[in-house]
C-alpha cells in the first residue's frame, strides 16, 4: 500500500518535497514550455497553456502521487511559480484529510 507521503512502493517523491524548486525543475522541459526562463523567479507571471498544465499535472501525479482536478477558478490563480506550489501544496493536504476521514468517519457517513 502506498500513500502521496510515503513513497517506498512507488518510487514516487513525497509531496514534503514538493518545493518551488521541485516544481520549477518540473517546468523545465523546454520543449513543453518554451516560453519560460530557466531562472523563473518564485513570483514572476506564469502563464501555463493547457497542454503544459496536463502534462505538469501527469507528472505531478506520477512523481508525488497526489491527482489534483483544478477548477477554471484555482487554473486562473496558478500565476506565478509560488502559487502553483502553494496550490499543490494545498491540494495535497486536502487530499490528505479526505483520505484520514474517510478511514476514520466511515460509521459518521450513516
């Protein structure tokens, strides 16, 4: 069994490491956002089309193990590198807390 904290049967990195370096190494691939600099500073504008998104948020899933939907809403606060991270972030706590209440509140759901 595995979780998005604990990576030991899946290889994948705990979300713990999931930094603003982390995720600027994750828009790195030029050849999926080409527009970006190398050095994109934490709260520079970042805009993400929606084929980098999908692709950001494949490896997101495969590398953290956390599977986020985003809403058109939380899609147009991802401006900058920060908020992208902080978004993740977030998501992965929320995830989190369904997964332990879930566990925990199941006789509460009757």
């Amino acid at each position: 069994m595995s979780t998005s904290t604990g990576a030991s049967d899946t290889g994948a990195i705990p979300v713990t490491g999931l930094t603003t370096d982390s995720v600027r190494e994750l828009l790195a691939d030029r050849k999926i956002f080409p527009g970006l600099p190398d050095d994109l500073g934490e709260d520079a504008e970042l805009v993400l089309d929606s084929l980098g998104l999908v692709w950001l948020l494949h490896v997101v899933e495969e590398r953290y193990c956390l599977v986020v939907e985003p809403t058109d809403e939380d899609i147009a606060g991802l401006t900058s590198l920060r908020r992208l991270t902080e978004y993740l972030r977030t998501e992965h706590m929320r995830n989190e807390h369904l997964r332990t209440a879930r566990k925990g509140g199941a006789r509460d759901d009757a």
